[in-house]
C-alpha cells in the first residue's frame, strides 16, 4: 500500500530500537528495591508508557519521585550493550531528510539520547516524557512533535509498536504503522501491521513523502 505524508514520526523502543531485555532486567531489579510483588508488577502496562506513569500505579506519591529517579539510574547505566538497532530502522531514516521526522518516547530525554546514541542515531527532533505533561495514550506527544516539525498533524504517519502509542497517534488524528515486535497483531489497531521496517520504504517527493508498506 502506499501512503502520503509530509512526516514520518517514530516510537523509540520497539519501533526504532530494541533495548527490552534491559527494560525488564532494570525494572525487575527496581521492583525488588522497592517492594513491588510481582502480581502487581504484572497488572501494569509497562511498555509505551512515561516511566513517572508506571510508578505512580505501583508507589505512594511520596514515593514516586526518588523511585522515578532510580529506574532513569538503571536505565542509562545498562545502556551499554544493551539497545540494538531494529531492523530497516537504519535504511528508512538515511531516506529522510532531518526535518521530515521525528522520535516520539515516553522514555526521559537522558534515557531516549544515551539509547539512541549507543545505536548512532541523532535525531534533530526528539519528544521525550520530559517533554509533555500527558503521556501517550493521550495525543500530546505527537501533537507536541507535529508542532515542532512545521506540519500538519493529519499529515503525519505514526510508527508504533505499543497499544499505548498508537492509540496516542489515532487521537491526534495521524494515520498509524503498527509493528508486531512486542505484541501480538491482535493487540494492534493501526492503518497498516507489520512485521517490522524492513517492509517500509519512502521516497522524497518535493514537498511529500510517498511511503510504501508491504503488508
């Protein structure tokens, strides 16, 4: 299928990146220092979600800002190795012009640069949790990333991997690419679901991005 954009605007983690055998080694560790059973671990939706979010349905609010601070800690100290590049992520974005996408996490902007940088990617836009005050499901982020790219939001194509996050994109009214690289294609409702980018090519038209997705 082939799908018209001025904007490209990608998930990090799962989409971009994969850096989840750190994310659940950081967290169970995090979880076991701060007294957080495993039955209530498990009821959270720990992926595509601002970390702040998570710990705030795990923790009391006098809890919450030391215990967000210690899961960044572990974060950025287990980058190293850690994070690897998806594959197509790297061949999409060499075909885009560095105004014409955007990184949209829910990670903070000191975890997004060290994951990105361990895999040579420097975006010239970046929205991270730091960023917004509402956190994807709710559209800010991609708005937010919109705004700052000088296009309109219906003309921007979303790439994610999370339910969270393309619920975020529908909202703000942006067509959606799923990626089937954390959970099941039951799970997704996007415009188009893939196995990952390597079924994702883009030329530059002038002013517009033509967008080929093989499904």
């Amino acid at each position: 299928m082939k799908i018209h954009a001025d904007a490209l605007l990608f998930d990090n983690d799962g989409t971009l990146i994969s850096s989840m055998a750190s994310v659940y080694r950081c967290w169970t560790r995090w979880a076991g220092e701060f007294g957080v059973s495993a039955d209530d671990f498990a009821r959270v939706e720990l992926h595509g979600r601002p970390a702040a979010e998570i710990v705030a349905d795990l923790l009391p609010a006098a809890t919450v800002p030391a215990a967000v601070a210690r899961i960044e800690r572990l974060e950025v100290e287990d980058v190293a190795g850690g994070v690897v590049l998806l594959p197509g992520a790297a061949d999409l974005l060499a075909a885009l012009p560095a105004d014409r996408w955007a990184v949209v996490t829910s990670a903070s902007r000191r975890l997004a640069e060290a994951r990105l940088a361990e895999v040579g990617v420097r975006p010239k836009t970046l929205i991270a949790a730091d960023d917004i005050t509402r956190g994807k499901p709710d559209p800010e982020p991609f708005l937010l990333a919109a705004r700052r790219l000088g296009v309109d939001p219906a003309r921007c194509l979303v790439f994610e991997d999370a339910p969270a996050g393309l619920r975020s994109g529908t909202a703000a009214g942006m067509g959606t690419v799923a990626l089937a690289t954390t959970h099941d294609r039951a799970e997704l409702t996007a415009d188009a679901v893939v196995g990952d980018l390597t079924v994702v090519s883009v030329q530059v038209r002038g002013s517009e991005l033509e967008i080929d997705v093989v499904v």
